[in-house]
C-alpha cells in the first residue's frame, strides 16, 4: 500500500466515524483498521525502510 | 633599400599604434576564453561574431593586469552576482598595445558591469520567451509533490559543501524522519555544467519510479561562473522533468531560469532540506490529527451512545407506566361498556317480560267472570255452542264465586 493511499483511507474512516453514520457494530473493526494505517504510516515515517535503502544503493 | 630587423619593423608598429591611436576606448565584445596567471593576471580572448552567433568576425588578446584585476574583480562580482567568464558579453574599456614578441592586444583598464546585466537579463528574457512558447514554464511546478518525498536524487557535486550540508540537514532532523538519497554527480561549476547536469537529470529520469524528489545543489559561493543555470536546455530538462525538482543553487539576486521552471526554489541546500522536512512535517502532523481524531471521535460517538441507551432506559419505566395506565383505561372502559350492555339488556327483556304479563294477566278467566260473564261446560268440556247441548244435559255453569249445577230441559 502507498503511504497517500494509506492517509486517504485514514481520512475517510475518521469521516464515516465522525460523521455519526458508522454501525457501532462496525467501529471496532474500523478502529482496528485505522490503527493498522498509522502505524503504517508512522512507520514509513520514522522507521528505516530496508528495502528502499537497498534498491537505492544497490545502483552504486 | 632599406632593411629592416622584424624586432624594427614590429618596434616601428609599436610607435605608429602608439602615436595614432593614443586614447582608450569602450569596446563591446564577448569573452571566448579566459585564464589567470600565477601573478594575478588575467587574460581574456575577445571576439565578435556575426548575427548568427556561428562566425566570427573579430578576435583579439586583452590583459587585465593585476592592479586593475584587483579592482575589477570584486566590483564587476558584486554588480551582476557573477564572475567574468567565458560566453559573456561585456563593455570593456581598453588601449591598443603592440609588442615585438607578442603582437597585438589590448590592456584593460575598466569594466562596466550593467552591460554584462544587460546583456544576461536579454538573454534571460529570451530563454523565458521560448520556455513560455514551449508551453512548459509551468510543467514542473504543476506536479504534486509526494506526502512523504523521503526518496531524494541529488545532483550536485560529491565535494561540494553544499551537498553534505544538505546529508546533514536531513539527516539530523528534529523529528527523526527518515530519508533516502542518492547523489547523481554533475560539475556544479565551470562552462561543463550545463551538460553535466542534464546527463545527471536523464540518469534520474531513467529511474524515476524510485525517486520521488529531484534536487538541484550547488557548493553555496557567493558568485558563480556565468549564469549556468540560465541555460534554456537545463531550463527545459527542469520544466519537463517527470518529478518535482527543487533548486538550491543559491544565487544571491535573480532567479536563475532554472529556479524558475523549478518545482520549488530556495536560497541554499540547508533550505532545501529544510524545505523536504517541513513537507514531511505537514504529513506528519495530518497524520496525528487523524490518529487523534479517530481516537475522539471514537470516544464521543461510545459516549453519545452511552447516553442514547440511558436516555431509553430512564425513560422505559415511565413508559411503561403510561402504558400500563393507558390499558388500564382501555380496560375499565370496556368493563363499564359490558355493564352498560348487561343492564341495557337485563331492562329491555324485563320490560318484554312486563308486558307479556300484562296480557297474561288481562287473559285470565276470573277476570271476565268478575265483569259478570260466565262459563258453562259440560263433562268438563267448555260448551261453545247451544247445540251442543241435549235435552236432560247436566250443565256447570261457573260464576266469579261458585258453580251451579243444572239440566238442560
């Protein structure tokens, strides 16, 4: 998954959440679900994505 | 006839040159190689060329002497943010000199700096006007730029200053973001740069699915060697480029053409790492809104819910006693109506009843023996006519208070 697809989803689930429009019996899945997507994208943020670094440098 | 020595005939030139052309003059020219000596002078190559820019119609040797040079230097530099260098049209103010050894050429004495200005800003506007026409002066700014341009190509010198304080920058940012960058190397200075950093540019663009950022950096001097980065082709490689590029070539005036057809420009490489933090940064802190948002408005929405449920419960039991006082009701009513109906009933039959009797009671025999009438029988058979009678019957006649006995004669 793309980080900006990742962010997109996020939005929209915040959306359908804060929209009032969510099943309750869906918010845990959803949660669930967002919390897959941060930590996702935290850590395409902060952690060193090994395989990026090795195609990179694998060109040298 | 006379004989002359060449260092004679040359000397002989010398003094002619001298007595007749004894002034200075302004001469327009542009430069077609330059080089300095050990000493601290500096030699030109001047020449004119024709319309077509391909021919030249004029050539000649000019020195700028250390003294002057001294001056010259940093004026012209400070003045056009430039340094005197090879392709450049410049207003210099010379006099003639002829030597036995070296011919002919001319000494320096002065450089007016706003014809070079001028002449580069013409040039300028003429790259600008063709870049307009190509339709692509705003190709490169029209891209998005990535969330998260974390995968950086640079291209810049490996030994240039700026490109290790653009590593560092990077690397050392506050918040910890990671980053990814590969240099393409291309000479940053000299008349090489042009070709150097388009061939940098196509070695990018032949693996632009791994990238998502191009940045352009240059060592961060305070002047340059001509105005590279106002070359129409780089300008063109930049504009029509398939990732945003970012210039940190750091002219200390104008933009150069490339800074303008760029994605974005900025003064220096530390500002355009500060510049790819910063976009990370916005990402980040999108990102922490909707983790907080996901968070809250999940607590909300189970606190509304909460309140929903308790909202029903407090009001289920006066519901219910509604209710119960409502069937309550219904079923008083319908008892009442029951009785309503019973007593209707009972009233309607006994006035049947009541009137049954009283044509009961108005049938009664003892009634009509009251009003005087009687009745007669016989063998206890009510006799209703006389010929039923025979000669000799005995005959009851029933009265209101007795009977009589008689015979028929």
């Amino acid at each position: 998954m793309k980080y900006e697809e990742a962010m997109k989803r996020l939005e929209e689930i915040v959306a359908q959440i804060e929209g009032g429009k969510l099943d309750i019996d869906m918010i845990s899945d959803r949660l669930k679900e967002a919390q897959t997507l941060i930590k996702f994208c935290k850590d395409k943020l902060y952690e060193t994505d090994e395989e990026v670094r090795r195609i990179l440098e694998a060109e040298d | 006839m006379e004989t002359l020595t060449l260092l004679e005939l040359n000397g002989r030139v010398k003094s002619t040159l001298q007595f007749a052309m004894p002034d200075a003059y302004w001469v327009q020219a542009e430069i077609s190689s330059m080089s300095s000596s050990g000493p601290g002078h500096c030699y030109l190559e001047l020449v004119q060329k024709d319309e077509s820019g391909r021919t030249f119609l004029a050539k000649a040797k000019a020195n700028i002497w250390k003294s002057t040079w001294m001056q010259l230097r940093p004026k012209f530099e400070y003045a056009t943010g430039q340094r005197l260098a090879v392709g450049m049209k410049v207003l210099l103010q010379v006099t003639v000199t002829f030597h036995e050894m070296y011919g002919y050429s001319l000494v320096v004495h002065d450089l007016d700096p706003t014809y070079t200005m001028g002449d580069m800003a013409r040039r300028r506007r003429e790259i600008i006007a063709r870049l307009t026409a190509d339709g692509v002066i705003d190709l490169n700014r029209s891209l998005e730029l990535a969330l998260l341009p974390q995968r950086i190509a640079i291209v810049s010198s490996a030994t240039a200053a700026g490109y290790g304080d653009f590593c560092n920058q990077l690397e050392g940012n506050m918040y910890g973001f990671r980053f990814y960058c590969r240099l393409f190397p291309a000479l940053m200075q000299g008349d090489q740069v042009e070709a150097s950093v388009s061939s940098a540019l196509n070695a990018i663009a032949r693996v632009r699915d791994k990238f998502d950022v191009v940045v352009i950096i240059r060592g961060g001097g305070a002047v340059s060697e001509l105005s590279c980065f106002d070359s129409y082709t780089l300008a063109s490689d930049i504009a029509n480029f398939p990732l945003p590029v970012i210039t940190g070539i750091g002219h200390e005036r104008d933009d150069t053409v490339c800074d303008l057809v760029s994605f974005a420009k900025v003064k220096t490489p530390t500002a355009a790492a500060e510049f790819l933090i910063s976009r990370v940064y916005d990402t980040a802190m999108a990102l922490e809104d909707l983790t907080r948002r996901t968070g809250d408005c999940v607590r909300e929405r189970m606190v509304r819910e909460k309140q929903r449920m308790q909202l029903l419960s407090q009001k289920l039991p006066s519901l219910f006693a509604l209710l119960k006082v409502r069937q309550e009701h219904v079923l008083e009513n319908s008892w009442n109506r029951i009785g309503i109906g019973l007593k209707n009933l009972i009233a309607g039959n006994s006035h049947k009843l009541e009137l049954m009797e009283k044509s009961l009671a108005a049938a009664d025999p003892k009634l009509i023996l009251g009003r005087g009438y009687s009745l007669t029988t016989c063998g206890g058979k009510t006799v209703r006519s006389a010929a039923d009678l025979k000669k000799g019957s005995v005959i009851v006649t029933v009265l209101r208070d007795g009977e009589i006995e008689s015979e028929v004669r």
